[in-house]
C-alpha cells in the first residue's frame, strides 16, 4: 500500500515551496534497497520520468557525488503535463539548461539517502528540490519513505511546480515508487 500526505506550501522569498512525501511498503531489507537505490544511475529503472542519469564525478559514489539527468514532466494528467512543459521550455528558452543536476548530500547505509537537485540558469538556479529516502524495517519488509520539498528559483519556476496541482507530486512519486517495488520485489 502506497502512504500519501498532502504537501505544504509557505512563502519563500515570495515563491511558493511545494513539499510532500510518499511510502511505501517493499518486502525486501533496507540493506538490499539501499544497495540499490545508491546507484543512481539505475534509478531510470523506476522513476517514471527520469530516461538516463550520468555520474558527472569521477569515483566511488559518496557524498558530493554529482549526477547530470535527462527528464521529462512527472506522471501527471495530461493537460498539467502539458502546461509544466511550457514553463519548462519558457525557462529553456531564458537559459535553463535541459538536463538537470543532482548531487548526494548525505548518505546513511540501509538508513538514508538525501540529495539536492535542480536546473541550473547561468550560475545560478530555476529550480531546486531537496529529496530525501529513508528506510525503516517493518515485520513484513522495509517502510520506504520519498520526501520532497521543492523551492523554485524564479516565478516561472514557481509556475511549473504549482502546474502539477494539488497533490499531483506526490501522486508522481507514488507512480515511480509502485514501479520500484515491482522491480525490487521479483
């Protein structure tokens, strides 16, 4: 059973963060999925809108870790798919870059994976999110915990978030994390 909670929004330099969370239950270890999930070049496997992520750092994957991802609109209704997009090539069209970056900012073996994401625009930011994984063992598996909070840069930044409507980000992680406990539970 997937666990959604509604998002909260507060004003932050007088654009809207948009913060929510998913669980879900996968009956595998938390060592197991966290193995896993480490790797973000897999996570194409199971986000439902990421097609490639590239390790942009040179070595092991640890804390400062960066990645370059290739992306399109989360799995929403049409229509708010199609109106995120247009805020999304209105910020191309301004500088955006297409693809965007994550980088690990914390890492807890079989406990925790956090990381900061966004789109750059020159030497600064469209957007930016904060993601973060937690893993808690339950009797029956692990309780999988996404969290987001996303804190747009710019008003048309703000405009493509609050595209997906109420409730729509988290309904899009809930997408990639059924698809995850698919895979993980083969």
């Amino acid at each position: 059973m997937i666990m959604v909670q509604e998002r909260k929004e507060s004003a932050t330099a007088a654009l809207a963060e948009s913060c929510g969370e998913t669980s879900v239950l996968i009956k595998q270890p938390a060592q197991v999925i966290y193995d896993y999930l480490v790797d973000f070049t897999r996570h194409p496997e199971w986000v439902a809108n990421l097609s490639k992520v590239t390790q942009a750092t040179p070595g092991a994957i640890g804390v400062g870790t960066i990645f370059i991802t290739q992306e399109s609109a989360p799995p929403v209704p049409l229509l708010r798919k199609l109106n995120m997009m247009r805020y999304f090539m209105a910020g191309v069209l301004s500088g955006v870059k297409p693809n965007s970056e994550a980088e690990i900012t914390a890492l807890e073996p079989g406990v925790r994976i956090a990381w900061q994401a966004g789109l750059r625009k020159g030497d600064g930011w469209f957007n930016r999110a904060e993601w973060e994984i937690t893993l808690q063992p339950e009797q029956q598996g692990t309780r999988l915990t996404q969290r987001f909070c996303y804190r747009p840069q710019t008003a048309t930044a703000a405009r493509m978030v609050n595209a997906a409507g109420n409730g729509g980000l988290e309904q899009a992680c809930a997408v990639s994390l059924q698809r995850l406990k698919v895979l993980l539970e083969k």
